[in-house]
C-alpha cells in the first residue's frame, strides 16, 4: 500500500500539494522556493482566487490551527471560512482570555 498523503500550502502562491509525510523535512514550493506549510490531511483548500478564503486560511495557520483527521471523528472539526467568523472568534478570545487557536476552532461563540 502506498504512504499516505497530506496537505502543504504555500501562503504567497495560494498553492496547495498533497504529498507522502516521511518526517520533518522542510519542502518548497515549486514556484517560489519558500517553504510550504504543513496542514493535515483533512484539509481543503479555497480555489486560488477566493482571496479572503486564503485569508481565512493564513490566520488559521498563524494561529497555529491545522487540518489533522481525528481518528473518532473522520475530520478535522470545525473551521471558520469567512472573515466575519474570524473576527467573531477573535473578539471572543480578547475578552475571555480563552487561547487564539481554541477560539478559531468553536462552533458557536457565547
């Protein structure tokens, strides 16, 4: 059987690579050289000219959020994909306290 797939991203070119995990190397993006980001296999990415999806996407990931399958649940949880989702989550995190990534990640906000 072959090596399972995951998702890396490169943020500047809105590119996205499913390619086999064999450990912590750094890869590079075959357009621009920088260095791709690791997202987990449960990811899907927004087409190239959805900007404000790539948005979205760059303040998961700079949040430290990722797209990793949980073995009970089949996928990644959820994830906000609109701005307004974002900054909901993220005004919930500055008057609670509560950690960026774990407010990103909340289904509903109190």
């Amino acid at each position: 059987m072959p090596p399972a797939k995951t998702s890396f991203v490169c943020l500047p070119c809105r590119a996205s690579f499913k390619q086999p995990y064999a450990g912590a190397w750094v890869r590079r993006c075959p357009r621009c050289a920088r260095e791709l980001v690791h997202v987990g296999s449960a990811f899907a990415a927004p087409p190239r000219r959805d900007t404000k999806g790539w948005r979205v996407l760059s303040v998961l990931l700079h949040a430290g959020v990722r797209f990793h399958k949980s073995c009970c649940s089949g996928g990644a949880g959820y994830r906000p994909r609109t701005l307004r989702e974002v900054r909901e989550r993220m005004a919930y995190a500055r008057r609670t306290g509560e950690p960026v990534a774990r407010a990103l990640t909340r289904p509903e906000v109190p």
